[in-house]
C-alpha cells in the first residue's frame, strides 16, 4: 500500500517593478505574498518555511533573468 506525500513547492521570485519579492505557492491561502522590506527574501523563505512546517517543502529562489539560484527542501517536522 501506498500512500502519497504532499510536497509544498514554493518560488521566490524578484518583482518587475523592482519592489521587493513575491512567494508564489498553491500552498499560500491567496496564492502568492508580496514582500517588500530590505530583507525580502530572507522573510519570505522564512514564511514558507512556517507555511510547510507539517509538509515536505522545496524553495526555489530566482534571479531577476528567471535562473533559479537557490534550492532548499524537506523542513517538515514529524509530529509525535
């Protein structure tokens, strides 16, 4: 018996108009967040860190060219 795994995928990518970086994941519950502050994609990683606590989870991060330049994976915790 098998039984299918959940895995939240999650993108940071930087916005066009230059202010800061959306986290896009169908894991989000709109979708996608707008991080604006001189932190942005370390907040933002932080986010979708807490969003998959309970889930595996892979974070892409991308450059402004669309290249990805960063992957991090499997942060869920186990739960007993």
């Amino acid at each position: 018996m098998s039984s299918a795994i959940s895995k939240h995928v999650y993108e940071v990518r930087p916005r066009k108009d230059h202010r800061g970086v959306d986290l896009i994941s169908d894991a989000l519950p709109f979708g996608w967040l707008w991080y604006g502050e001189p932190n942005a994609s370390g907040n933002a990683i932080g986010c979708a860190k807490f969003f998959s606590r309970s889930h595996d989870a892979v974070i892409r991060v991308y450059d402004e060219a669309g290249n990805v330049i960063g992957i991090a994976g499997s942060f869920s915790r186990s739960f007993m």
